[in-house]
C-alpha cells in the first residue's frame, strides 16, 4: 500500500458513468490488502436481504467511501440503489470526491452537499451532513454502518441507532450493540481493529407478544 495524502483537490463533476467498476485494482492504494482480502472472504449463510434499494447511515465517517462501499459491494451485490447519509461534524465531501477521483469513479453534483455515482451497477447517492452526532436524528434507515467509531460514542447512542433502524435492517459495525435482539451473522472477529466486529439484522416485531 502506497503512502496516500489526505488533501483534497478541486474535482470537477464528469456526471455518471455506469460502467465504474470497484475492486481491488482500483482500490489498492486505498486499502491493505490484508483488509481487502478479510472482507472479501466474508461469507454469510445466508443472504443479507432480498430489497434491491436501501438506506445507510454512517455516523463518524470522516473521508471513509472505501470501506462502505467494499462491505455494499461483497455482501449485497445485487443491490440497484443506495441512499448514503454520511455524518460528521467536519465537511470531508471534498475528500470524498478527490478519492472517487482517485479510484476513477465518476460522480455527478447535484447540490454542494450530495454526489451521486455508480458502481458495480449499484447507483449511490450521498448525502454529506456536517453536524455533531449528538446533536443530530436521523430516523429509518436500512443499513447501520461504524467503522473505528467507539470512543466517540456511548451505549445509549446505540439503543438509539437499534430504535431507528427498519425492521430487517442491517448493522455492520467493528464493535458494540451487545445486549440487543439481533440476529447475528457467525463471522470472524478479527476483522475489526477492536476484534468485536458484528453484522447482525434487526428481526422484525413480533407483534403477538406485544
């Protein structure tokens, strides 16, 4: 993996382009390859769902796009369209685009706070909100995504997280969410930098015991 500098550039929009493809020759200097190899061998026994289009909200992201989109990418290929909320209280959409830029994934801007982009067949729209998570909701989402977040956070921010999330959402988390009704996927550990990691589903209400 090569040294990469975090400075953004001025990248100017190219529009969408269908045919982006997101692997690890287009991501290598962006990734170790040990980490690529670990999520990419991931393999669950069963499929994660059955929906084409989603929400997922990632709190804490900084200039993170790699990371979410290799977990979207391997463990819901199918997927048609994917709303992004990505939150932190600095603006790293810059960052963001010049790492697009970097992986030659062309996006399109439709305001100065959301890109949208494909890959893989997948179409993404993100939305880039800059704000303390403690002080922002964001209710019904699909797919709850954490990456080196537990320092920043506390227990009761998860019950929250668990409350908004849909029924038969999904949580992909490097830690956390202990004593919740999940349903938890068996995977390794050490995948996360904590070895804690979790991709687990929120069962639906069953409605007969309420």
């Amino acid at each position: 993996m090569n040294f990469i500098s975090l400075i953004s550039r001025k990248i100017e929009p190219t529009g969408l382009n269908k045919e982006n493809i997101f692997n690890f020759n287009t991501i290598k200097n962006h990734i170790y390859h040990d980490d690529y190899q670990k999520i990419t061998s991931l393999k669950l026994n069963c499929q994660l769902t059955s929906k084409d289009s989603f929400h997922l909200y990632y709190p804490g992201c900084g200039a993170d796009i790699i990371y979410p989109l290799l977990y979207i990418t391997h463990l819901i290929p199918n997927s048609k369209e994917i709303k992004l909320t990505f939150v932190d209280k600095s603006n790293h959409l810059d960052l963001i685009k010049t790492i697009l830029d970097d992986i030659k994934i062309n996006f399109k801007q439709a305001t100065p706070t959301s890109i949208s982009f494909y890959t893989n067949n997948i179409l993404f729209n993100l939305q880039f909100i800059t704000k303390d998570i403690t002080y922002f909701n964001l209710d019904n989402f699909d797919i709850y995504f954490e990456k080196s977040f537990r320092i920043f956070k506390e227990r009761i921010f998860e019950k929250k997280v668990y409350e908004d999330l849909n029924e038969n959402g999904i949580i992909i988390s490097d830690n956390g969410f202990e004593n919740l009704n999940l349903k938890r996927f068996n995977i390794p550990k050490e995948i996360s930098i904590y070895d804690d990691m979790i991709i687990a589903i929120k069962p639906p209400i069953d409605h007969n015991n309420q």
